[in-house]
C-alpha cells in the first residue's frame, strides 16, 4: 500500500513547550523543544505516511495575530493544492486553536484533511498529552471519512469541528467541547470513528479566499468587549476613538444589551462601526433581540461564540463587506 503525504505545519505552542520539573503543567515557557522529538516516538509512522514539515511561526499562541493567520493560511493553501500533498496537521497552542481553526475553516478551499492539534500540558510533563494527540491527528488526518469535513481539531481522544468546538477549562486536558452540538467523533486506538457532522457552510463553500487578501495589508481592527454590572457606552466610545472597524459585544443572557451601553451602539453603527450582539454565556444562540438593539445596527451571532464571530467580522470586513443586511445574512450562514 502506497504512503500518504501529510505535511505538518508547526506554529509553537503548548506541544513543544518544556516546564522546570516533571509535576510543572502550568507556568511553563516555550523554549527550544522541536516537534521532531515528538515524531520519533511516534509509532509506525514512518511506515505510514511521507512526512513534510514546514515551520510556520514559533510563539505561544497567546500571542497568535491576524497576520500570523493569514500566512498560515497561505502555506496551507499551497500545500493541499499540491497534487502529491493528501492532508495537513497543524501543530498549534490551545489558548486560540479555536480562532486560527474558524479562521482557516472559513478560508481554505479544499476538501482535504486540515486537521489541528496540541496540547494542555507540556513535553516535559507526567502524563503529557501532545504525543498522543500529534498521534490522533494523523490517523485522522490519514482517514478518508475526514475529507470534506471543513477543518478539524483533535485532542484528548476527541474530533471536533473549528466551528463549534471551543476551550472550556483552563487547565484539563479534556478542555475542548463542541458544547453547542457536541464532537464529531473519536479516536480510539487505530480506529477513527464519526456520529456528527456540521450543516454549516465551510471551507469549499464561503466566499472568502487566500487570494483575496493582500499579505502586506493590516487586518481591520475588531475589538471584544464583555458586558457586567454597572456597565455603560464609555468603552464602546473607547473603540471607536482608537479606530475599531468592528465590535463584537458579549452582552448578558441571550445577548441583552444595558440601557447605559446602547447610546454608544447607536453612535459606533452611525460612524461605520459593525458591531455583532454576542454573549458572554458559553451555550445557546443569540437571536430575537428587542427591536431597539436591531435598529441601532446590532447584527445577531446566531451560535457563534465571541471569539469566533470576531473571526467571521474580521474576514468580512477585510474583504469590504460592510452592508449590515449582508453582515446578518452571513452571520445567520455561517
């Protein structure tokens, strides 16, 4: 039986990071760890597929950027254009998998396994979960049930889709949930196993490409702002002042938007700004609001989460999408 090629991108994170002592999974730094000190303990791999590797960035993924995204997009781009090229594992820190997953969910245009992994604890620690889950990745990536599937994120046993599965725990390793619709699958043992699937449009079937986008270009500035007692317009203003294109408000329950804060929504939507009614709740969608938070330019996030309708407004804005029955429209899609 012929090997697959799988390139393997690495962008830093977690998976190759290295703490002070065995029992240290938390407070540890990234250092010079490659991946490669992974893949030499991975079983039968090298019988299994033809492994290329490409260095995307090295950083923790708290520091992820816009512009990290889109080059990673790129190289993913070329790679599953090759003819010879079957699948990508991307190798990435857990802090924002979920963003840079919905980022390349919605950009990439291919049919081909995109599947992401890292990890909760670092290399150096007991139990340390990455070299089972770069393990996990490949099957998946490797298994012809992935194709089609938009991008995917395995860890902890668990196939989850960039659009709905989100970091729910600080510190478990059982951290990732698609707690709006649950996992698409698992992988156990050598056997990959799928029971869901996302309706949603992806990958194939968005109108955002690599293509469109300049890579010497700054991405629009979009802010997040989480709502709570006592709040008012002051830091809506604060956007708008330093430049924000787009807010995503994390509003109260099903999206409830305080008297206080409104009059700044209203001023934000007058000056141009788009700003997407989100919640700081982590289940359930955001829709039919009061017709007060519709008239003042509030588009609805459907099921998105606040970091991922971000991703969303951010692309749409990069591309000039700024009509906000458009915005709605795309939002309720996708």
């Amino acid at each position: 039986m012929s090997k697959k090629k799988v390139v393997l991108m690495s962008t830093g994170g977690t998976i190759v990071s290295s703490g002070e002592s065995a029992t240290q999974t938390t407070g540890y730094r990234l250092g010079e760890l490659s991946i490669n000190a992974l893949l030499d303990q991975l079983p039968d791999l090298k019988d299994r597929i033809e492994l290329e590797q490409e260095a995307v960035s090295h950083i923790d993924s708290s520091s992820m950027t816009s512009e990290i995204w889109l080059k990673l997009a790129r190289h993913v781009q070329t790679a599953v254009d090759r003819d010879d090229v079957d699948a990508v594992v991307i190798t990435h820190g857990t802090d924002t998998m979920e963003e840079t997953a919905y980022f390349l969910h919605l950009i990439l245009k291919t049919e081909k396994p995109v599947v992401f992994t890292g990890a909760m604890r670092p290399a150096t620690a007991l139990s340390a979960d990455g070299i089972l889950n770069l393990y996990n990745a490949f099957q998946v990536a490797l298994d012809n049930q992935s194709k089609g599937l938009g991008v995917l994120m395995v860890l902890n046993n668990t196939i989850g889709s960039a659009r709905f599965s989100t970091k729910t725990n600080t510190t478990n390793v059982a951290t990732f949930s698609g707690l709006n619709t649950g996992d698409l699958g698992s992988v156990i043992d050598n056997a990959v196993m799928y029971f869901n699937h996302s309706t949603r449009p992806h990958t194939m079937a968005t109108p955002f490409s690599v293509h469109d986008f300049d890579a010497n270009e700054s991405f629009p500035r979009v802010d997040i702002l989480l709502s709570h007692a006592d709040d008012d317009a002051r830091l809506v203003d604060a956007c708008v002042a330093i430049g924000a294109k787009g807010i995503v408000f994390a509003g109260l329950g099903n999206g409830c938007v305080p008297e206080k804060v409104l009059p700044g929504i209203e001023r934000a939507s007058k000056a141009g700004v788009r700003v997407i009614r989100s919640s700081r709740v982590f289940t359930g969608p955001v829709f039919n609001g009061l017709s007060e938070w519709k008239e003042a330019g509030m588009i609805d996030a459907w099921n998105l989460s606040a970091a991922k309708a971000r991703v969303l407004l951010l692309l749409a804005l990069k591309k000039g999408i700024t009509d906000i029955d458009t915005l709605r429209e795309m939002f309720e899609r996708y």
